[in-house]
C-alpha cells in the first residue's frame, strides 16, 4: 500500500508547492471562483490585524470566520513562516485525503461483507469474484480523486479557510464509520459553527450509528447524540464569547450566511438573482432558497436512503454546496472526490459523459466570461450567471443520475439480475 500510495503524496504536495511559489497564487488566491467572502485568506489576514489592533473585526462586513478560527489564524499569522504556512496547506490537504480513502476502504469492505451475507447463488459470487479487486482499490482511487483535483489544488493554493472545513467533513465521514458519537458531534459542531448547513449531516451520522442497533438502543443513541452536539456546540459558542467578549460574532458568521447581504459574483446562484429582482421580493428569495438548501431534501432522502447511509452523507454534502449562499470550487471538489465511492453504480449511470462535458466547459468558460465581463467589457453580467447556472445544473445531473442509479443498482440485487451480457457489462433501464 505504501508503494501505491508514496508517489502520489510525493507528486502532490511537488504541485502544490510549486503552484504556491508562482507567480499564479495571488492570482488563483484572488478568483472569484476560489476565493469568497467566507474562505478568503485575505479577509482572514485583515480581521487578524483589526484584533490585534484592539478592533472589533465584526463591526463591519469584512471578517466572517469564528473567533475560535481568529485566535488560532493569529497564533499562525504570529509565529508561521510563509513556507510554513505552504507546509500547512498541503499537510491538512494530505491528511483530508487520508481520511477519506479510509472511509472509502470502510465503505468498500461494508459492501463486500454486504453482497456476501445476502447473495450466495453462484451468479452472485461470480459478480462479486469480478468487482473485489475493484472494491479493494477504491481507497486508492480515493486518495488520488482528492489529490489531484484541479478545484481542490486551486482551492489550497488559494490559501482558503476551506482546506480546514474540508479537513472537518472528512472527519466527520471517519467518526461515522467508525460509530464514534464524540467526534462525529464536535466535527460537526465546529462546521455548523462555521458553515451552519453541515448540521443536517447529523442525520446521516445517526441513521449509521443506530443501523446495527436494537429498538431501546436506538433511542437512547440518538438522545445522546443530539445532547452530546448540543453541548458542543453551546460550548464553542461559549468559548468564542470569551474570545470576542460579546455576541457580535453571530450576525456575521450565520446572519451573513442566512441574509447573503455580500452580492458580488461567485459560482452560487443567489448573487444574480437578489442583484436582479425587486428589493420587496428579497425576504422571499431568500427564504425560498434558505428552506431549499437547509430543510427541503432532509426528510425525503433520509426515509429514501436510510439504508445507505455514506450515499445520504453525499447528497447532503452535494445539495450544500449547489445550493448554499457562498460556495466555492473547493466545497465542489471535495464531494466530487467522493464518486470514486460508487464505482459499482457507474454501469448504472446514464448522463456520465454529458455531465463532465457540461462540467469541463463551464470550469473552462467562466474566466473567459469574467474578463469579457469585468476587463474587456464586451459582456454583462448575464454571461457570467449563464455559466454558474449551468455549471449548478450539472451538478444537479450529477446527483440526480447517481441517486438514479443507486435505485437501479438496488432493483437489480433484490431480482438477482445479471448484467453481464455475452461477457460484456449491460446498463439497466427502468421505464
């Protein structure tokens, strides 16, 4: 394992470095696409420099992350070289795809024991002898889906606060498989604090804990998951206002984030529209778009996907980053990395290929837009919001032909159907 996986760390980190000591990070570092107003670096070093100034970095609208992330990023800004500070990047980036092929070799063992505790008629061993060497490399595939991807390799050289959130998802996907209630509530708490949406990530968590566990058990597991992350969570909040002394800090982490009152442009959807309409339409937009992203999929894919619980986290994970008020390449590429997980759904999928070409274009297209748009000024706004539309609506695909095929996959386990076909893979059309 180490010889697979040695060269990838080793190229990894080459790139990463070498991109940070370019002259392309300050530009990276300043893309709208990388950088908002959440995650950015820049702000994280201007709300540093108000604290230390005796300045409250919440009385105004520049500083958003927590004070809990204000006292360490001033503990690192203090004492962290600018190497250092590189070294720090890469590192909590290597550890993040450590975690996640952990999950995925979990996963993947959890679906082998799975296939040979329900099928044992000899079709069934048969598809199975085929994809154990599959399952046994998805911790690989993993590892380098996370390490090499182009939105998580701008999205640490552009030094932004999401390499640490991803870190924080990753942990919180390890705590899951593992059952532990403690870590899976602090991780989660510190996101909620940060983020606000990954509180429905406690749903997946739950479901996962509880799935072996009898009735009585039940209940009581989920009573102390639910007291042990309202602890944690009234405890950081606690200690953010030793920090800060005073609750300035809220209205802009989670007013911020549920208002959207900074409209410039990022890969979202709300800056166009809460730009465009009319200023007595905004409490609904926003409402509208809040109760979408935060409430409206929690129950449905919960009851549809209680059995499968790691697909469950994945949704959620997907439908807040298409959805939330400021997201980021880097908030995409994190749950893209996770597709390696479903590589027995693929033969399922119908839109694999329409969806990367859409994904390829847009990645491509929207620093065109944009200096056509902001330099050249031979396009408008609308250029701009076209690209990110699409961009959301192939990720929506993306979601939709997984979940799809995941219904498909299913199907055709409980009817014992063989898909090979002349010894060749057939996909399975449901009409």
């Amino acid at each position: 394992m180490l010889t697979k996986w040695l060269p990838n760390f080793i190229l990894a980190v080459a790139v990463r470095f070498l991109l940070m000591n370019s002259g392309y990070q300050k530009v990276i570092s300043e893309r709208v696409e990388v950088s908002t107003a959440l995650n950015s670096w820049k702000r994280v070093t201007e709300g540093v420099y108000l604290h230390n100034n005796g300045i409250d970095p919440y009385s105004g609208d520049l500083f958003h992350e927590t004070p809990i992330c204000l006292y360490v990023f001033d503990i690192i800004q203090r004492h962290f070289p600018w190497y250092i500070l590189c070294l720090l990047f890469v590192v909590t980036d290597l550890m993040t795809a450590l975690c996640l092929a952990y999950v995925g070799n979990s996963y993947a063992n959890n679906q082998r024991l799975k296939k040979n505790e329900d099928k044992t008629e000899e079709v069934s061993q048969e598809k199975d002898n085929d994809t154990s060497n599959v399952e046994n490399d998805v911790a690989l595939y993993v590892l380098m889906a996370y390490l090499f991807n182009p939105y998580i390799i701008l999205n640490c050289v552009g030094f932004t606060t999401t390499v640490f959130s991803n870190l924080l998802n990753s942990i919180a996907l390890v705590a899951m498989v593992r059952h532990s209630i403690f870590w899976s509530c602090i991780s989660i708490a510190l996101l909620t604090l940060q983020n606000l949406y990954p509180i429905s990530l406690l749903v997946p968590i739950g479901i996962y804990i509880c799935k072996d566990k009898s009735k009585k058990n039940i209940k009581s597991t989920i009573f102390i998951l639910i007291i042990t992350f309202v602890s944690m969570f009234t405890l950081l909040l606690g200690i953010c206002y030793y920090i800060m002394g005073s609750w300035s800090f809220l209205w802009n982490i989670f007013g911020f984030i549920l208002l959207v009152p900074d409209l410039r442009p990022n890969i979202g959807l709300y800056w166009y529209f809460l730009t465009e309409m009319f200023e007595h339409f905004r409490s609904l937009f926003i409402a509208s778009f809040q109760i979408n992203v935060s409430l409206l999929y929690i129950v449905p894919l919960a009851l549809r996907l209680r059995r499968e619980p790691v697909l469950l986290a994945f949704s959620y994970l997907a439908i807040m980053t298409i959805f939330k008020s400021y997201p980021c390449v880097g908030d995409v590429g994190f749950y893209v990395s996770l597709l390696p997980f479903w590589m027995h759904l693929f033969q399922h999928m119908q839109q694999g290929f329409i969806i990367g070409c859409f994904i390829l274009v847009c990645t491509g297209f929207a620093p065109i837009v944009w200096h056509q748009w902001i330099y050249a000024r031979s396009a408008n706004a609308n250029f701009y919001f076209g690209v990110t539309l699409a961009f959301a609506v192939a990720q929506i695909f993306l979601l939709t032909d997984i979940l799809f095929a995941s219904v498909k996959h299913e199907f055709a386990s409980r009817n014992n159907i063989n898909k090979d076909i002349n010894g060749s893979k057939a996909k399975l059309l449901l009409e």
